[in-house]
C-alpha cells in the first residue's frame, strides 16, 4: 500500500500561457492547483513524488466541454510557471503566444 497526499496552492500567471491538455492558450491570472503526491519509499528521508496535477480553470473561456479542471504532468506546469515568470525568456513566451494565434504583451515582440 502506498501512501499518497493532496497539496493545495494558488499560482499566478501574468502573461496567457499554455498547458498540454488545452487546445489554446490560458488566461493570465490565479488558478488554484490541486498536487497529488506518493511518499518515496526508496528516499532516506521522506519525501514525497509529485503525480499529477489539477488545474481549476475558473474562466468559461478556458474551459473544455464545460470540464473546469485540467489534468497535467507537475513538470508541465512547473515549465509553463517558468517561462511566465522569467523576463529573460520573453522573447521565447512571445513566440509560445503568437503560435497559438494570441497578441504577446510585451513590446519586444511587436
């Protein structure tokens, strides 16, 4: 029997972004994610492997067949919150966005 754990936290996006599972871009704002975890059994100290990851997607917009929750991989979304978040990749994030037919923010890109 392995023992397993939910995390909750909220996570805020400032630029549209895009997960594996979506057919198009997100919507910047706060979305609360809901982490399902398994202790490690092989760890010497415990510690705990990330397995999925639930999004709740709150705008109509982004939802898929009325379903409000997303289903990604942790390094999907660890990757999206990164490239979001680091001013040095605005040219790559600029690139993301005009791919999935979005107007970037930033000037760099115009």
């Amino acid at each position: 029997m392995s023992i397993t754990r939910t995390t909750h936290r909220t996570v805020t996006f400032f630029h549209p972004f895009h997960l594996p599972g979506h057919p198009g871009l997100l919507s910047p704002g706060e979305y609360e994610v809901d982490t399902n975890e398994k202790l490690d059994p092989n760890a010497a100290m415990r510690s705990y492997i990330k397995l999925e990851c639930h999004v709740h997607l709150w705008a109509e917009e982004d939802q898929i067949d009325g379903n409000d929750v997303l289903t990604v991989a942790p390094q999907a979304l660890e990757a999206a919150l990164a490239l979001d978040s680091d001013p040095l990749r605005e040219d790559e994030r600029n690139r993301m966005i005009k791919s999935f037919g979005g107007r970037p923010t930033d000037n760099a890109a115009a």
